[in-house]
C-alpha cells in the first residue's frame, strides 16, 4: 500500500497557516494522528488529521492543520500515524519570510538566464534578430525582454509582463536588491523599445515570432498571440517602473501608449477584428489608468478608470453564458477565465491606489465576493485549491496556480480577510511539494525535483517552474514571474 505525506518541502510562514495532506492508497479509518518532529526525533507539536474524500472511489486523504506550530528551523517533518500505517513526509523548514528568502534568489537567477539574447538562445534552428514589421518592410530594434521558454522561443509581452509586474513588486519589497534593479533595467529597457514609432505613435509591438518578425498590439488589444489583454498592460507597467527606476522616459512613453488604446481601437483603425472591449481588455486598460493617474496625477485618467470600474461592476451580475448555450447565474462567473482575473486584479488595484475615492467601498466588496467565492469552492479539496478553471492547457497549470496566489493575496491587502491568505498559500503548498505526485516543482528548491527530467528530457534549468501535468514542456518566463509576484507579497 502507497501511503504518502505531502508538505511544503520549502517551508512554511512562521505566523501562517500550515497544512500536509497524507494520501493512502487505502482507508484507515475516519481520522489519524499526526507529530511534528525535528531533526533528533524530538516531538514538537501533535494535532489530529481528518479524512476527507472528493468522491468514493479513489485514494483517501487526511488533511492535518498545524498553525499554531510557533518552531523555527530547516530539519522539520511531519510523522503520521493511521490503524496500523506509519509514514513521515520530506523535511522541511519553518521561519518569517521564508519562501522570499530561499527561493527568490533561484527565479530571480532564472529570469537572468532567460534574457533573449543571441548568447543564451538555445533554440532549434539559427538565431533570429527582432524584429522585421511586414507593413513597412522595415526593421526595428526590440531586442531584449526573455524568452518566453526557457531558453528558446520568442518573445512576447504577455509573458514577459508577468516577469516585468513582479520585479515591481519585489523592488517595493526589496528596494535595494541588486538582482532585482538589474532585471528592472534590462527589461525597462526593452519595454521602451517595444514603443517601435514613439513619440508619434503609441503603438507597442506585442511579441515577436520565431523568423523575428513583429506583431504589433492591434485595435482593442487584440494581436495573433494568446492573451492579448496582457498587452494592455503597458501603460501600468511604464508607470510602475519608470517610478522605481526614476525614468521619466518610460513614463511619456506609457502616456502616449494610453491615447492610442485608451478607447480600445488603435489609432490605426477598428478593423475587422475590433469591437466592444472584453472584460479582461477593460481590466487591463483599467489598471493602466490608475497607474498612470497614480504617477501624474492628470485628472483624465482617473476619469478613464472611474468609467472602466463603473463598467466592470456594473456587468458583474449578468448571466454568464456557458458553452452548451444555458445561462449560468452566480455572481462574478463572467471574471473566471483560463488566464488571472484581470477584473478581480484591476479593482484590487484601483482601490489600494485611490482608497479615498467613491467607488472603491464597492470595489472591494466585489473583490471580496469574488474571492470569497473561491474560498468556498476551495473547501472541499483536501489540498486547499479551487477547480482549475476551463480551457487551462497542461502546460500553464502551475502559472496559474501560481497566478490564483498573487490574486489572493493582492485583494488580501484591500480586504483585511485572512481566508485570502489561507488560499494563497495553499496554491504556493501545491507548487512546492504538497501535491500528488510530491514534487517540488520549482527546480532546485525542494526535497524532491523532477521536472522534465522525470519524462526522460534534459532537466529543467533551476528556478524553473514545472507542470506536473506536461513536464516534458519547457518551463517559460510568465509561470516564474507569477511565482516572483506572489511570494514577494507574503
């Protein structure tokens, strides 16, 4: 009989909530014991573990709490006892700031490693210089940013825009972290670049395939590549980074990207694609304006996001179409998307940067019911986690788990509820080592690492984050700056 205990092979916050999941192959009853031991044996801490079944058939699992475990140190572990079964779990440590501190060094290496230059591409075939814009047959320099892959690939902003948030959100941890400010300016840098006609265009090129070809981002946000709304993020990320790194270039920049999008159709003509803006391109509008509102205090951006917050609340409550064509009521389901809920993220946002305003008693209480809405569905899993939401590919579930922590603890700041932080760290749990197949998936961080390795390719670099449901993937920029985002928020 297979008889597992999963925990955090990191390590879990001092102050925090702490969880481990024993997964049997069989039932040993209705409850079990459980220890929490150091490295001579010694027992530090006892709790009682409860069964809890998702369905009747398949392995059971016993959920132990051990919150009120106040020990600090790196040789703990969990021994636990069920009928006649005895297993332990993987060491692991326990202290105050503890996953900002052993694993922020590894994906910030990661990310340094995945700069897209000629030196470190390892693709299949000859590298490629970006970036050629067939429209005018012209070349344009866009050089920089990170391979969306590891290694090999493009690269594009939606990805890197999750590299580009984090590194914002560990400076405001961290202001004088050396790996921190270097990758700020590497991709401050490429950002400004990315503005391919500035000062007389806003208009920001989105990515770049693998013949070095540009795709700019087209009228709505909409360009060939997946998740185009990240795109429209720009203007929030010149805002935020030209403020940590005093570059007022990167901020006129932002400005001249928000008067071409800010209506959601390019300067350059709705087109046939265009039309009314999504809620995920109306979110992410939304924190461009407030983020620029933020930075020059200019009255019409705040007006833009008082529009975009009016219209995001306001379309909360609509049915929701699913895809067999019935309407699903249910508050917020129109803001459950593959990709993070910009809605949920914009608001948040909105009402940590104008705590004052009018509209923000509002927007948090719809941040709060969103989230309390996923705490809820959360329950019931023995892990802590929500159902993953429909259409994620194989590849991106641990970006997203890593995504629904980040957002969790984002609306923690505005909301003041714990629940949200519970939920964060339960996704962060799963990512390194409480999940079924007990592995660490970020590289090099844990008791037990497989990544790619494990499917019988190279392994995957350290400080990669691997899906344990496609780990012959190559891990890519984005799931590590999720990552980044939200243990620099613990």
């Amino acid at each position: 009989m297979a008889l597992n205990v999963l925990v955090n092979q990191v390590g879990y916050e001092r102050n925090g909530p702490k969880r481990f999941v024993a997964r049997s192959d069989e039932n040993l009853g209705p409850s079990a014991r459980f220890e929490v031991t150091d490295a001579t044996g010694r027992t530090l801490f006892e709790g009682g573990a409860e069964r809890v079944d998702r369905a009747a058939a398949g392995p059971c699992h016993y959920v132990g709490r051990f919150g009120a475990f106040r020990h600090t140190g790196g040789d703990f572990q969990i021994r636990f006892e069920a009928g006649n079964e005895v297993a332990t779990s993987y060491r692991f440590g326990v202290g105050t700031s503890i996953l900002w501190q052993l694993t922020k060094p590894l994906v910030l290496q990661f990310i340094h490693e995945a700069r897209a230059t000629r030196t470190n591409y390892r693709g299949p075939g000859p590298w490629k210089a970006p970036g050629i814009l067939d429209e005018d047959g012209r070349f344009y320099d866009v050089g920089g940013g990170w391979f969306d892959r590891g290694l090999m690939g493009s690269s594009s902003l939606p990805q890197a825009t999750r590299a580009l948030g984090a590194l914002t959100l560990a400076h405001g941890r961290d202001g004088r972290d050396p790996q921190v400010q270097a990758e700020m300016c590497w991709g401050g840098e490429w950002l400004k670049r990315l503005l391919i006609q500035y000062p007389s265009s806003g208009r920001i090129a989105a990515g770049v395939d693998a013949e070095g070809r540009l795709r700019l981002l087209g009228p709505g946000g909409l360009d060939s590549g997946p998740e185009p709304e990240m795109g429209l993020l720009a203007g929030f990320l010149c805002a935020k980074l030209s403020e940590a790194l005093a570059d007022t270039g990167l901020l006129r920049r932002g400005e001249r990207f928000w008067e071409e999008y800010n209506t959601g159709h390019s300067a350059a003509g709705p087109g046939p694609a265009a039309g009314p803006p999504t809620d995920q391109q109306a979110a992410a509008m939304l924190m461009s304006d407030i983020a620029l509102h933020v930075a020059t205090l200019e009255p019409r951006y705040l007006a833009a996001a008082e529009r975009r917050v009016e219209r995001l609340l306001g379309k909360a409550d609509e049915a929701h179409a699913m895809p067999d064509g019935s309407q699903a009521g249910g508050r917020f389901r129109r803001w459950e998307t593959p990709g993070v809920s910009l809605p949920a993220a914009a608001l948040a946002e909105f009402a940590a940067s104008v705590p004052e305003h009018p509209h923000t008693p509002r927007a948090k209480e719809a941040v709060g019911a969103f989230l309390d809405a996923r705490v809820e569905a959360a329950r019931a899993d023995p892990f802590g986690l929500t159902p993953p939401a429909a259409g994620v590919a194989p590849g991106e579930v641990a970006m997203r788990r890593a995504e629904e922590a980040w957002l969790a603890l984002a609306a923690r700041r505005v909301t003041s509820r714990n629940e949200y932080v519970e939920l964060a760290t339960d996704a962060l749990n799963w990512l390194l080592g409480l999940n079924p197949s007990n592995t660490c998936l970020l590289e090099g961080a844990g008791s037990r690492t497989g990544g790619r390795g494990a499917s019988g390719k190279a392994p995957a670099p350290q400080g990669a984050l691997v899906s344990p449901e496609a780990p012959a993937d190559i891990p890519g920029i984005g799931a590590v700056g999720a990552y980044l985002a939200a243990v620099a928020l613990v």
